[in-house]
C-alpha cells in the first residue's frame, strides 16, 4: 500500500531534483571542499579530529541529497518547511555518522570472519585460481556478505526516514520542536519493503538498459564515445561534447534519483500518516490554567485535536 501512494509522490519529488541538480552538486562540492580544508586546518592540531570530521563529512553527503527530497515531498504536499536549509547539515551528519556505524557494525564481524575462515586457504591469486576461488565456498560466502550488507543499508535507511522527514521540515508531527531520532524505526517493514524496492529496481533497470546498450548499434556510438572521452582526458584528443554518453549518464542519473525518491516520498507519507493521527501538542491543547476562564469568555468554546488538526491544514493551504 506504501508502495503505490510512494511512486506518484517520488515524481514529483523526481522533477524538482532534476530542475536543482546542478544547484545540488555544486553545493555537495563545495560542501566537501570546504569541509575539507576545514578538516585539513584542524588536523594540522588534532590530527584525530581531522579524521572523525572527514568521515563525519563524507557520511553526511549521503544523507544531505535525502534531506533535500524530503523537503520537495512536502513542498509537493504545500507543507513548507520552518527551518532553512543551513539547518539540514548536523542531522545530516547525525543520521550519516548512524547509517555508517550501523552498517559498519554489521559487516566488519561478518567480513572479518570470512577473512579468517576462507583466506588463509588462497594459494593460487592466478586469473584460474580466483575463478576456482569465485566458484566455491568462497564465491558463496561473498554472495551472502553481499545479501548481508544489502539488508543492513535497507534496514537502517528504512529505520531513519521518518526522522529525517521531521529534521527536513523542522519540526515533528504533532507540531514539536524537531527531536533527533524521535520515530526511529517508525513503519519500519513497509519502509523496508520500500527501501529494497528501490534499490532492486533502480540495479534492474540498470540491467535492462546496459544490455539493451550491449545488444543495439546504439551501444557501438556509446564505446566509441567513451573511447573518446578517455582520450580527452589524457590530453590526446580535444575537448567536445559527447552527446550520446551524455545522453546515457544522464539518464542514469535520473533513474538513481527516482530511486532516491521513492525513498524519500516513504518518508514523507508515514510522517503525514503519524502527523494526522497525533494528539495536537499538549501546550496548543491544554490552556494556562489562569487564563482558562477569560479565553472561554472572550473566544468561546476550547478546541479539541482534531479542530487544531484541521485549522491547521487550512492554514497550510491557505498560504499556498
């Protein structure tokens, strides 16, 4: 059910990325860039510190594209958000830094003791033996680190989108303040479900386009471009315009974008599911006890939840 409100919403959240994607990489870029010299001025005093804020940056680069689709699904919704983007980088790299850890928890074990158990038997590092190598216990062992780390990047993706749709707005969805990790896990199988989703279909259609490319003439012009665009790289060839890889990386792109934002549109329907179930806020609920009388008199009856939810909507709409 998630999966069939989530695609409508994931193009619309898709234009708006494609309308900002230069906006989006040039700000990544200098986003690294200054973070960069930001980690090289400190590491220069702790050098320690210069590491944990590269990773801290790099990390947070993942995170920062999903933040910004977030905020488009809203904008989709005409719920505009009440931070600004400046506030989007520490929960980018509180919800980066988790993501890593997390699936660095759940790798290195199994990594580690696949190193032990199989690699000790390597001999033979030969074009025949790594295919010998492939094509027994240990083909089959990183068949299953492979699966493993799948399921621990979807899962922990899956538990944090909710909480990044409430970072990205600014606020939670009975109208708190922003509370990091509040509804972590929230929806978590259907947003699972969602996330996998994603990912398998995003490495399909990939599939599907590199053998159509494979098997085309069309294929040929793009070899022949790539050719080309190496040699332009190596300063042997002058600099032009490939249009046909062009054409091909940016529909790559695309498609990994509307991955991104099916992800992102999950995020934004579980949030508004939770945001029309919530009580209102106690403090919007429930009046100063001095001033109950004199708010009865002057503004007649008190509003329930469900009037607050409703005004609220109307306001939302009415400012748009």
């Amino acid at each position: 059910m998630l999966a069939i409100q989530a695609i409508p919403l994931s193009l619309s959240i898709l234009w708006r990325y494609v309308m900002v994607f230069p906006v989006l990489v040039i700000g990544l870029f200098l986003y690294g860039f200054l973070g960069g010299l930001l980690g090289f001025v400190i590491g220069l005093i702790i050098p320690a510190a210069s590491v944990i804020l590269m990773i801290a940056i790099s990390a947070s680069s993942g995170i920062i594209p999903v933040m910004v689709g977030t905020r488009f699904g809203f904008a989709s919704q005409q719920i505009m958000p009440s931070a600004g983007y400046k506030k989007l980088i520490l929960p980018s790299i509180v919800y980066g830094a988790t993501e890593a850890l997390a699936v660095a928890v759940l790798l290195v074990p199994t990594t580690g003791l696949l190193a032990i158990t199989v690699m000790p038997d390597v001999t033979d590092l030969t074009g025949e033996g790594v295919a010998d190598l492939l094509n027994g216990s240990f083909g089959a062992s990183l068949s299953g680190l492979s699966i493993v780390a799948v399921v621990a990047i979807c899962a922990i993706r899956a538990s944090i989108l909710v909480p990044i749709a409430s970072a990205s707005l600014g606020r939670d969805p009975d109208d708190r303040a922003y509370t990091p990790f509040r509804h972590f896990g929230e929806s978590f199988w259907s947003l699972f479900a969602l996330v996998l989703l994603s990912y398998v279909g995003i490495a399909v259609i990939y599939t599907v386009i590199s053998l159509a490319l494979a098997f085309s003439s069309f294929g040929t012009v793009i070899a022949d471009g790539l050719i080309e665009l190496a040699e332009m790289i190596e300063g042997t060839a002058p600099w032009r315009a490939i249009w046909p890889v062009i054409a091909v990386i940016a529909l790559y792109i695309v498609i990994g974008f509307w991955a991104l934002s099916v992800q992102c549109a999950g995020g934004v329907l579980v949030y508004l599911r939770l945001r029309d179930t919530a009580p209102a806020h106690p403090a919007a609920v429930q009046p100063n006890p001095r001033n109950t009388s004199k708010a009865t008199s002057q503004s007649g009856p008190l509003m329930n939840a469900e009037d607050l939810r409703a005004l609220r909507k109307s306001r939302e709409q009415g400012n748009h």
